[in-house]
C-alpha cells in the first residue's frame, strides 16, 4: 500500500509568495541565480542555493555555503517572511500555462514506499548530485523543493480532487514567465482521509526530482538508524502528486558541436543505410520516430526505413537517434559526459536551435518529437531506465510555496 499523509506546511505569508517562490535549484545556474536574486531581496535562491552569497571562487560544496542556507531559512522564518501550518494538512497545487492547468495534491509520501518500488523510477542519479540534496536537507532540517509524481487518473480521484477545488485560493499569482501558480489548502479532515484512502493501492510514478527523492530517502534511513529505528518526519519525503492525462512532456533536443570528421553530405550518406532523409520546411518532427536535423542553413526530416523494435526502450526516439546515428556515427557514446553533445529543452523552442548553429556554436542539431506520458510508465513499469535528457516537463513546479521540516 502507498501511503501520503498530511504535514504542517512551513509556507510564505501571501503578501511575499510571489517575490519569495523561484524555479527549482536545478533548473538555473548559479550566475543567473545570483543575478535574479541581486534584484529580488526575498529570493528563495539565498536558501536554495545559498552559494549565491558568496563569490563564485566559492566551491558551492563548501560547507559554509549549506550553513548560510540554514542561516538565511532562520532569518526569513524569524523575520516573519515565513509561517508554518498550525494543524497538519495537505494542499492543492494548480499551476496554469498557456490556457492548460494541471493540479497536484502536495503531501507527505513515505521513504518505504520508494525503497519499495511503490514511486517507480525512470532516470539514474549521480553521486555528487544526492550528497548535495542530502547535505542540503540534513543542514536546514527540511525538504525546500517537491519531488514531482504523477499517478494513472481514475473517476474516484478526479471526484475527490474535484471538491477540493472548491476551496478558496492561498496564493494565486503569476511568475516572471507567465505561467500562473495557485495554492489552496485542505483542512477537512474527512477529505484528507479520502485521499489518503483512495490514493493507498496507486502507485507514484516520478516526473522529475529522482534527485531530490533519492536524497531524502537516504537521510531519512539515516536518521531512521541514528534514533533507533523510531519514526518521524524524516519518514517521508514532500511532493507535488499530479494526474496523468493533465501534464504535459515537451522534447529534449539534441546540439551537436562537430560531424565527426565527416562533411553534411557524407554524414547524410552515412546515415541513409537505415534513414531515409530529405529536406523540409518543417523544424517539428509531425510524428513519433520522426527526426528533423538542421544544418548548414536547411532543415532535413530523418525517418528510419527499418522496423521499430516493440520495446519500451529500444522504441524511445532519444535511444533510436543515439543507438543509431550520434553513437556509430558521431562517436558520441556516452552523451551523459561528452563534451560534444548538448541537450536543449523544447521550452527554448526549434528557433533557438537553428539559431545556435547560425551561429556557429554546433554544426547540427536534432529537433525531437516528445516522450509520452504512457511511454514513462511503461519504462517506469518494467524497471528500466530512461536514456538521459529524455522528457522536460514544464511548467516547473516552484520551490517555497511550501517546506517540509523534518
């Protein structure tokens, strides 16, 4: 059984949500998290990202920078920037963008059932990446950001959710990027129950933040050992839990700094043994296993002329495209660390990416038609691993609309 419970929200008064809120850690660079803060004295990122307090000479790892985190999360929470739920409760969390709205319900859900495989996984996790979530969250005794999960909607749930949507908004506030973002508080208990309830035989599948979830998982069994074993908040981890049919998955494109050695034509010649490939107007692949290139001032579509395996894997576009063209013929075999591959997320659009290799800075790159939802949980389902850079979400979920102390 999953189990989600309801926690006392450390949250920002209503006058300063929307000057305190920011996009996930992991979504900015330290540079433009510094720049955005240095005009928004109320930032999140001077506790999210507390390097941005000291010169970039500053390894961001230092200990210092965790324990100026903490200090700046005490100064807001003393200040009365921030105040914490008297009773616990869940939340509702509605995010709109470009006329489509998508709802989650923020709860506490348990570290077991992540061990148990009860929130499916479709990403690897780096080292470096959880021990700074882990010393994030150890140091400022809370979980600041959401992990977000998504779950296979039903009638019960949609009904439920549905009524909670009748309370009056907490925060309802547009972002510096137009998407807008409201939180409403659930205090009926018989509701809570409800959900707790009909949300037990589900299973969670995540979206994004496999970094943030596996971090607090691992702190969560260390201080599960380091009490004997007894159970408290560290117990769980705080996410935003969405239905399927509400969220949308952009592309993931593909830049790449040189052809190998080889010219545009006999790369195309390379490639046409499995590809049929001719040029287009088009910069937006209109199908699945469809691929369109551009370089040197022309787009191409690229379509595979042999037959797709039926795989969740191996019929991934991202593994078709690296399996069969950026390894064998651009020798790009591990785009996790080569150097001469970028991934552009399809928010920046196709013109971005012509316009970066107008400029010189690629010789091509690959438009994406995007990963499904139910592509993901078949992946997810069967245990396996996505290849890296497969799917953005978007709109991002902000950090600071509420903290899970622990």
């Amino acid at each position: 059984m999953a189990t989600i419970k309801e926690f006392r929200g450390l949250r920002p008064i209503k006058e300063l949500a929307h000057l305190i809120a920011e996009l996930p850690y992991d979504v900015v660079s330290s540079d433009e998290a510094r720049f955005i803060a240095s005009r928004r004295q109320y930032s999140f990122y001077h506790v999210s990202k507390p390097e941005i307090d000291f010169p970039p000479s500053v390894n961001q790892y230092d200990d210092r920078v965790y324990e100026k985190g903490k200090k700046n999360l005490d100064s807001f929470i003393n200040e009365g920037f921030f105040l914490k739920d008297s009773d616990p409760i869940l939340y509702l969390y509605s995010q709109i963008m470009e006329g489509r709205m998508q709802t989650g319900l923020i709860a506490c859900v348990s570290i077991d059932d992540y061990i148990n495989n009860r929130v499916k996984k479709h990403e690897l996790t780096r080292e470096d990446k959880e021990r700074d979530r882990m010393k994030h969250i150890e140091v400022l005794n809370a979980q600041t950001g959401l992990v977000f999960l998504m779950f296979q909607q039903d009638t019960e749930k949609q009904n439920i959710f549905n009524r909670a949507m009748a309370a009056s908004p907490e925060y309802n506030f547009f972002a510096e990027d137009g998407v807008r973002h409201i939180l409403r508080t659930i205090t009926d208990k018989s509701l809570m129950e409800e959900f707790k309830k009909t949300f037990a035989n589900t299973d969670f599948y995540i979206a994004d933040g496999h970094h943030r979830a596996a971090s607090a998982v691992r702190v969560g069994l260390k201080r599960r050992k380091e009490n004997g074993g007894t159970s408290g908040e560290y117990d769980y981890f705080m996410a935003a839990i969405f239905p399927h049919d509400e969220l949308k998955i952009l592309p993931y494109h593909r830049a790449v700094k040189d052809l190998h050695g080889l010219s545009l034509t006999e790369f195309i010649a390379s490639i046409e043994k499995k590809f049929k490939v001719e040029k287009t107007d088009d910069s937006t692949p209109r199908a699945k296993n469809h691929f369109c290139m551009y370089a040197e001032g022309s787009w191409y579509l690229i379509t595979p002329v042999f037959d797709i395996p039926n795989d969740p894997i191996e019929s991934l576009d991202v593994k078709i495209l690296q399996d069969h063209i950026l390894g064998p013929v651009l020798g790009i075999h591990d785009p996790r660390s080569d150097k001469r591959i970028d991934f552009i997320g399809g928010i920046r659009g196709t013109g971005y990416l012509k316009k970066i290799v107008d400029e010189g800075s690629f010789a091509a790159a690959f438009s994406m038609y995007p990963t499904s939802v139910y592509d993901l949980m078949k992946v997810s389902d069967v245990g396996s691993i996505m290849p890296p850079k497969s799917t953005w979400f978007e709109p991002k979920l902000l950090d600071a609309l509420v903290i899970h102390e622990i």
